[in-house]
C-alpha cells in the first residue's frame, strides 16, 4: 500500500471531459502539454475511403478523453484548446471508476473488433419498424452485432426473442 506524501499535490479521480468534434487528439496533446494525466482510448477501423486503404486509429468514446488532473491542475483542464467542459453528475464532475477505466484499456489494447453505440443499450424499449415483424414493441436484451439486436416481446402471455437489424427499430 502507498502513503501519500504531504509535500505530494493529491491527484483527484479519473474525469470524463468532452471535446470538440475531431479533437480528441489536439486535447491529449494539450493535456501532455501542461503535464496533465490523460487516457485517449482508440481501436483500428477500415477505412471506407477508396484513396486510403487498410485501416485507421480512431478515438474508441468520439468526443471524450479520460483525464486526471492534480487538485491543483483543474482550472488548467478548463482552459486546453478544444475541451468542452466535463461530463457532470448532478453540479459535480462525473468520476470514472479505475477498475472501469482499466477494462477500457484491456479492451482498447485487445485488438478485438470494437464497436460502440451508445444509443443501444440492454433494457431499452424498442418497436420493430420494418421488416416481418413491423409493429412489435419489446425490451433490446442484447446487441448481438453491430448490424444484429436480441428483442424480447411480450406475446399471448408469454415472451418470444427475435433477432431482428438494427435499422428495422425504433427506440421508444
């Protein structure tokens, strides 16, 4: 276990701090800059552009970077070029869990093929808007793929789960 010095400036927890579209890495850069602890997390995609083949590194969260300044660095994070402010819990800074963020560096460092949707999570609401099952309402159980969701209907007294695209929901 380590002691905290008393001459040591006390680092406050892991922050969530938004950025302008696009500039996650103008961010890190400050950040490195003005000797402020910070984690971009990225994973490789392809590329869909016909001049650029093979893949790109991305920011894994778009318009976010994990930061952890000193006590006496926030002010300093308020100011870096391009930062929009922090993601806030109620009128504080929301804190980012270690253990969580630590998963976030084993998955970004996987290599595994990632993919995020924020809008697509368990226990939402969902109707089915096209396809053989156009009208069906029903809780999102999983996100099986990025084109494939699990829905669990509620029919004639029981529950059926389907397998349906993702562009044929709706998101009640």
């Amino acid at each position: 276990m380590t002691t905290l010095r008393v001459d040591e400036p006390q680092c406050v927890p892991w922050l969530v701090l938004r950025t302008r579209g696009h500039h996650e890495n103008v961010v890190v850069r400050s950040l490195q800059q003005k000797e402020i602890n910070s984690y971009l997390p990225r994973h490789h995609v392809v590329s869909r552009s016909k001049n650029r083949g093979g893949t790109l590194e991305v920011p894994l969260f778009p318009g976010y970077v994990f930061v952890q300044p000193r006590l006496d660095q926030l002010e300093k994070v308020r100011c870096v070029r391009g930062a929009c402010g922090f993601v806030v819990r109620g009128s504080k800074p929301a804190t980012m869990p270690q253990k969580v963020l630590d998963a976030v560096r084993i998955l970004a460092g996987s290599g595994a093929d990632l993919a995020v949707n924020p809008t697509l999570t368990p226990g939402l609401r969902v109707q089915v808007i096209a396809g053989p099952f156009t009208g069906i309402q029903g809780e999102l159980i999983r996100v099986k793929s990025q084109d494939r969701l699990v829905i669990n209907a509620a029919l004639v007294s029981s529950s059926v789960s389907v397998e349906v695209d993702s562009s044929e929901i709706a998101i009640l």
